[in-house]
C-alpha cells in the first residue's frame, strides 16, 4: 500500500487526473453515481465488520470500531445524501472496490488477529492525541461533505464556490478532514496497516486537492487568492 500511495501520488502529480467528479470523461460502460458508491465502499465495510466480531480485545475491537464506523457512513449514508451524482466509469469503480476489499481485510484481520496490544494501550497519549484527531478530521470531512452537497438548488449544474467552515481557508478540506482523519487513526492504532492507509490517502487526495485548487482559479475569477489548496496557511 505504501508502494502503491507513491506511484499514485506520482502520477497525480505528472497531471494524470483520475477520471471522476468534475473530472469524469464519456464512458460506454458506466455505474450510476449512487449505487457506484455503495458498491465500491462497501468491501471495506463488511470485511472489516466481519472481522470485528472476531477482535479478542477490548482495545482491538475499539480500534477496529474506528474504521468500520467510518466506512458504515460512506457505505449506507453517503450515497443516500447525494443529491446528485455523475455515473462512474467502469473502470474507475473496479480500481475503488478493488482498493476497498484490499484495506478492509488488511485493516480488519490485522487488527483482529494479528496485533496484541497493552492493556493500557488506549490510555497512552499519542493514542488518545489519534482518537481526537480521528474524530475532529471526521467532522471536518462531514461538515465539508455537507457544505459541496448544499451548493446547488435543485436542477442546477454549474459549480459554484464552496464557501464556509474549513473551506475558507482550503479548497479542499473534505480532504484536508479525511486526511486528519486516518492520520489520527494511525496515531490510535500504531500498526503499520493504520500508517500504510494514512499515507495512501494523503498520497491519493493531497493531489486532487492540488488539482481542485488549480482548477477553482482557472474557472473563478473572484475564487479567494488568501486560500491555501489543502493546508491552511500552507499549501
């Protein structure tokens, strides 16, 4: 995963932009937007969930609880809250659900079967420093998620600028918020998988929102200039 976080971040970087969102091309073989999502997260919602009934710890099952929470909300209640959605292409839904049913059981059976946490564990402070970060990036990334879906009336298609919470101060803090979100995850965990999926997702969405920032200036000559792309006051 870690491998697979730095060829794709290349890539990104060398312009090749993944082909969904604003950025969908015509596809002949394409998934509704809606069911495309439930789909492709639900590997690692049912994977990881099955593992969970199998932790023989406490801490475990607490840690493991973290992930499969998330991935319950992209699963079931993320697609029931789009508004509207472009069809997924094909092939772009085979990378998401291949990639999902890949990290539910690396995260599920590592952290059911594998790890043997301290007792004391979850009471260490960078762990609880994680389990904070976990849920201010999850509220971030929701709050942000609700702000994108509210942009438009009903029947409208063109793109407007997000506008409040984190967004005036990022273009992407949907993004900024997930990536604190499995960063505090692997802060809480401490295991290798935790920290090979962190590094994946800021590998993979840091760019986008590079991207996103880029294309917002292109298209908006009013877009706030003071806004960073997915740092605040960074970058």
């Amino acid at each position: 995963m870690v491998a697979a976080g730095i060829v794709t971040c290349t890539a990104l970087q060398l312009g090749i932009t993944a082909g969904y969102g604003r950025y969908a091309v015509e596809s002949s073989l394409s998934i509704p937007g809606r069911w495309a999502w439930f789909l492709q997260e639900a590997p690692s919602f049912f994977i990881s969930a099955y593992f969970l009934f199998s932790c023989q710890t406490t801490t475990s099952r607490l840690i493991l609880g973290l992930f499969v929470g998330h991935y319950f909300v992209r699963t079931f209640l993320f697609p029931l809250w789009l508004k509207s959605s472009k069809p997924t292409p094909f092939y772009i839904f085979m990378s998401a659900f291949c990639f999902c049913a890949w990290n539910g059981f690396m995260q599920g059976a590592y952290h059911a079967r594998v790890i043997d946490y301290e007792a004391n564990h979850l009471f260490k402070p960078v762990s609880l420093a994680g389990v904070a970060l976990f849920f201010v990036g999850f509220a971030i990334n929701q709050h942000s998620d609700h702000i994108l879906r509210n942009l438009r009336q009903p029947g409208e298609t063109v793109y407007k600028i997000p506008r409040g919470g984190l967004f005036d101060y990022v273009s992407g803090a949907n993004y900024f918020g997930e990536i604190v979100e499995w960063c505090g995850f692997a802060l809480a965990a401490g295991t290798l998988p935790a920290y090979a999926f962190a590094l994946f997702t800021a590998a993979n969405i840091g760019p986008r929102a590079l991207q996103h920032h880029r294309w917002y200036l292109q298209k908006f000559d009013n877009y706030p200039k003071e806004r960073a792309a997915i740092i605040p006051f960074l970058l």
